[in-house]
C-alpha cells in the first residue's frame, strides 16, 4: 500500500451518503453520458418551469448552492445543483476528466432530467464547464453564468495575467504524482483555497471542515486533481488545441459573468475581457466584499444577480 508522503495524514474516509443534506430540494439519480450522477433538484419537474442547472466548483460539491435552490424556485425556476464526476455522490471513473466530457456530462443530465436545454451556472470548475458548453454542447446550453471563472482561453493563453500567484501555485502543485492528493485529503489543500481565494473571514474552521470531509470520499481527491492535470496537459495535445480551436468561436448565447472583489485566484482586469469573447448579450458584475466562492460568500447578492439576469431572457 502507498504511504502518504512525510507531514501527510488524511482523515478517516466519508461515505458519500454523509452529503445528502436534507433540506427543501429532493436528492436523485440519473445516469448520462455512461456515470451515475447525484443531482440535488428543486422546483416543478413537470416542464413547466426552465431548468438552471448548477455546476461547482473545486473543492465544492451540489451544497454550494443551496442557497440558489431555495431562491431560483421560490422565483418559478426549476434549479438542479449537480455533483461533477467525480464529485460528492456521483460517480468517480479513473478518466473523463477533460472539458468536452465534462461538458458532455452536463448535457447528458440536462435530457436526463427530461429537460431538452438549460441555463448552465457554474462557479469555478463549473463556470469553465459553463462556458465551454455553447460550443462543445449548442443544443441543450440556453445561457450561461460564470461566478468566478474567466472565459476559458483567457486562463489557458494567458494564465500568469489572469490567475494570482496564489492560483498558478496550485495549479502547478496538481501536476505531479500522489502528494497532491493527500494534500487535498489531509485538508491542508482545502484550507489553503478557501482562505486564499475567499474573502478575507469568510472560510471559517467549520466551512473548512465541511468542505473538507467532501474530498475525503474514495477517488473524489484524485479526480478532482485529474481536472487540474487535464488542462495543463492538454495544451500541447490535439484534444487541448481541438478545445481551443472552438472556444475562439463567440459564446453564441447569453453570459452573465459576476467576480468577487476580493477574488484571490482570479485577476478581475484579465476576467474582464471575457467579454471579447460574448456577444452582445454580456453582463459584467463585481460583486464587493465577496472573493472567488460567490455563492457561497455571498448568496444572497449571487442570487440575486442571477434572478434579475434570468428575468430578462426569453425561457
């Protein structure tokens, strides 16, 4: 069995069950795209309300927006937050950890759901995902809203002007082998992002703590690492360029792209020029006293960004 490298002890290990909050949302599973996903849903699923479909981000799972699956079908919107694969208590295949899977990923729940299209709204990972979907997955992506992610070729052509220091750090750490994932089970990692990337105050040792423990399901670390390694790797990769290639295409939907102030991995100026890439139907928000975790951070302000942005499009 392999040791953990020295100064490195992960915790006890989570069983995936432990996520299932209760709460005013409904826990289900359905499969697409050959994994078994947990999706935690909210509103009428008879089709007559439209579908937002909530994609996290790392070291997130579904609860990081729980406050959006109260708010979004108290407003007549069907909400479904989504645990990535890899994630939480879908599944964790040792591959398909590139954007065009996890964008197809999420057009498979969206049909799954019996849905034929979706407002995609993804925070950090998610919001990539979300961004990437008019053009990897047209048909079932309406709109999308990104809170806390530039458009993707803004981090991958640019990544030392659009990410802080402390984000290259991370993102250079997730290539090499084994450590960085008991980094991410011993929750030094988990700590390190929160506090680094949130406003300041905000990760609390009990935000912490649950984040935390949602990285300690089996292989949930190790996927969440294969994200990281995919989109470094890729850039010399025909699968990374073919990425590149129609991501320079503009986002042909709707965009709402909202940041925190007090973002600690994203530069808000380089986030900023996302909207080279939209179209017309761009919205830009900066969203004070907030960092990277939006919907966490500040869920109310993020609900309401997304409420009034969804009231003025044609669902």
């Amino acid at each position: 069995m392999r040791q953990p490298p020295r100064g490195l002890r992960a915790g006890p290990p989570v069983d995936a069950a432990e996520l299932l909050d209760e709460g005013p949302w409904r826990h289900r599973y359905v499969t697409a795209n050959g994994c078994r996903f947990h999706v935690a849903e909210a509103g009428p699923d008879d089709g007559s309300a439209p579908l937002v479909l909530l994609l996290h981000g790392f070291p997130q799972t579904w609860r990081a927006w729980k406050h959006q699956l109260v708010a979004l079908p108290a407003a007549g919107y069907r909400a479904a937050a989504l645990d990535l694969r890899g994630s939480g208590a879908s599944d964790k295949p040792p591959r398909g950890y590139d954007t065009a899977t996890l964008a197809a990923d999420a057009a498979g729940v969206v049909r799954a759901l019996g849905a034929s299209s979706a407002v995609l709204a993804g925070s950090g990972w998610g919001g990539w995902v979300a961004w990437a979907s008019p053009a990897l997955q047209p048909a079932t992506t309406a709109a999308v809203a990104s809170l806390g992610e530039p458009h993707p070729l803004i981090a991958l052509r640019e990544p030392w002007r659009a990410l802080t220091p402390s984000a290259l750090r991370h993102l250079a750490r997730s290539q090499v082998p084994v450590e960085p994932e008991w980094a991410v089970r011993d929750g030094s990692t988990v700590e390190q992002v929160l506090r680094g990337w949130g406003a300041p105050g905000w990760a609390t040792p009990e935000v912490v703590a649950e984040h935390a423990a949602a990285l300690r399901v089996p292989f949930a670390a190790h996927a969440a690492m294969e994200c990281y390694r995919w989109v470094v790797r890729s850039r010399v990769r025909p699968d990374g360029r073919a990425l590149a290639s129609a991501l320079a295409r503009p986002v042909a939907v709707p965009v709402l792209h909202a940041q925190g102030a007090e973002d600690g991995a994203v530069v808000a100026r380089a986030a900023r020029r996302s909207g080279e890439r939209a179209g017309s139907s761009y919205r830009w928000s900066l969203v004070p006293g907030a960092g990277h975790f939006l919907g966490e951070e500040a869920p109310g302000a993020a609900s309401e960004l997304l409420l009034d942005w969804l009231g003025d499009l044609r669902l």
